[in-house]
C-alpha cells in the first residue's frame, strides 16, 4: 500500500492495524534515509531512529496544511536521523564541511517541500558548485575521525564560498609561513591544490606515508600556534585550523 494511502486510513481510524500499515508502506523510506545520512552508525540503531521519526511524522502531521504525508515523514525522519547522527559523533568536524553540510541540508529540505522527494547527489552538486564527491564525503561527516575525514576531498568550483575572514586567514597564513618547507609544500598541495596525497608523493619524490606525517604534523603545529595567537579566538582547534586551510586559496 502506498504510504500516502495508508496515513489516509490511519488518520481516518487510528488502530493499532492501519498505524502497522503505515510503518510497512514507510520502511523503504527509513532504509533509504538511513544509508544516505547514516554515516558509520550502525544500521540497527538507524533504522529504529528513523522508526522514531516516522511516529513522530505521525503524531504532528496535519493534512489541512496541505503537504502530502510522505514529505512531511520524510522531514521528519531525516531531522531524527541526522540528530542522532550528530549527537553520536564524538569528533569535531572541519569548519569548512559544518557550513557546506548545513547547505546539504537546505537543499534537501527544499526539494523535499518542492517535490516531496530527496534531490540525487549531482542535483546538491550543481546547485551548490561542488563536486560530486564533495557532496557524497559531508554526507558520511557525521561519524568519522578527524584524521579518517578527507577534508582534501572537499573541492569548491567556487572557493568563495568558503573564505574566512580577513583576520583569520591572515592569522592562518601566518601559522603556516612558520612550518618547515617541506610542511607547506605538502599542505599547500592537499588543501590549496586539491591534489591527492599520493600525487603529493609523486611530485616530492616521497611515499605517502611520509607525506601523511608530514601533513598531520604541520596540521597540529599550526593548531598549536593558533592557539597561542589571542587574534584568532575560535580557530584553536585542530578541525577549525583544517576548516581555515581549505578555505585560504588566495594565498596559493
């Protein structure tokens, strides 16, 4: 039965049968959302949040506000998820990835208000000016290491949409004027360039080994003198340091 059908017959009588119904007709949703905003959460755990939104979907909609029932669970069931999937994530995530995530999400609930359907991932990048895999890398922020997360992978068609500040990006400059040669070659390469760290490997004559070092090094010495740096206030963590990185491509 179709999901619309069923909220149709719910709300008309409210048993425990045609609240079944609507869960049954609603399932391919839940699962859909689940591994697309799930992140490395376990899928269990997903698929009862998302439960948790459909019930919830089922308990404020209102039809006199004339949206289909389907739009307004899917609402509400990303909402849960995409909650739960932040309030489990125990890492920071780059500044760069929360803004662009937070487009992704206006996105989708635009389109979703529009349409009564999720836009696909080339839809989210075209309308934003990212790539592809941009979009695909903040979808799956929600539950990795900082040092698991490929902010690298974030490429802009546009970089102004991530410019910081004048102070900040001059502070940040600064930080990284102080690293070794070889530090900024390395993380000029990966966050300015855009370039892979096995790239970086082929044109410094490294292994990639080393040039994960040597960007994890420089990373944490220019959080270090960030931190030293009163001008600077919140840029005093490590993920806000990277968040500055990628965005600082006047100073190629």
């Amino acid at each position: 039965m179709d999901i619309n059908d069923a909220a149709h017959n719910y709300f008309a009588h409210k048993t425990e049968q045609n609240c079944s119904a609507v869960t049954k007709a609603a399932e391919p949703l839940v699962v859909h959302f689940a591994r697309l905003y799930g992140g490395n959460c376990g899928f269990e755990d997903l698929y009862q949040t998302g439960m948790e939104g459909l019930l919830k979907a089922l308990s404020t909609y209102n039809p006199s506000y004339g949206t289909a029932f389907s739009t307004w669970a899917s609402e509400c069931i990303i909402s849960t998820i995409r909650h739960y999937v932040r309030k489990e994530a125990s890492y920071t995530r780059p500044g760069c990835i929360v803004e662009l995530q937070s487009k992704v999400d206006r996105i989708v609930e635009q389109q979703l208000k529009e349409t009564g359907e999720a836009p696909s991932v080339q839809y989210i990048a075209e309308h934003l000016g990212v790539t592809e895999s941009s979009v695909l890398e903040v979808m799956r922020a929600g539950m990795v290491s900082i040092d698991e997360l490929e902010v690298d992978n974030i490429k802009t068609l546009q970089y102004s949409s991530f410019h910081l500040p004048i102070e900040d990006s001059i502070a940040v400059a600064q930080a990284l004027s102080k690293l070794s040669s070889l530090q900024q070659k390395v993380i000029r390469a990966l966050f300015f360039k855009g370039m892979t760290q096995e790239q970086v490997a082929a044109q410094l004559g490294l292994n990639q080994k080393k040039v994960s070092r040597l960007k994890l090094s420089g990373l944490n010495e220019m959080a270090g003198l960030l931190a030293e740096d009163s001008a600077v206030g919140t840029l005093t963590h490590k993920a806000r340091m990277k968040a500055a990185a990628c965005s600082l491509n006047e100073h190629n």
